[in-house]
C-alpha cells in the first residue's frame, strides 16, 4: 500500500482497513509461531501499513485540534 493510497481514504475506511491489517498481523504471528510461516516477508510489508496508516490518522487528528484553536 502507497501514502497516497492511504492519504486518499477516508477516515472510517482508514480505520477499517487498520482493523484488517492487525488481524493480519496477528495471524501472520501465528503462523511464525506453529511453523507455518511461508511468506516471511509479510510481516514487515504488514507492520509498514499499520505505521503509514496510523501516521495519517495523527496527521488528520493534529490538523483537526490545531485548526479549532485559531
């Protein structure tokens, strides 16, 4: 997932997709864990998206506060 996909989205599905992306990571914990895991590369490709879209959700959430203050 690009930022600008993520910066496109809006915030409801920010934080649906966010959901997504935690069972995900979840079950790709557990797969490491019982030896099942095939992709490793998707545990880092998964913790990247989980950062980027929380980064926007701040983003959004700081211009929100800040705007109401002037």
């Amino acid at each position: 997932m690009q930022i600008k996909e993520v910066r496109a989205m809006e915030s409801v599905q920010l934080q649906e997709e966010l959901l997504k992306l935690r069972r995900e990571q979840f079950n790709l914990r557990i797969q490491a864990a019982t030896g099942q895991g095939a992709r490793s590369d998707q545990p880092g490709k998964v913790r990247k998206d989980i950062a980027r879209i929380k980064t926007v959700l701040r983003e959004r959430r700081d211009d929100s506060t800040t705007g109401s203050e002037t």
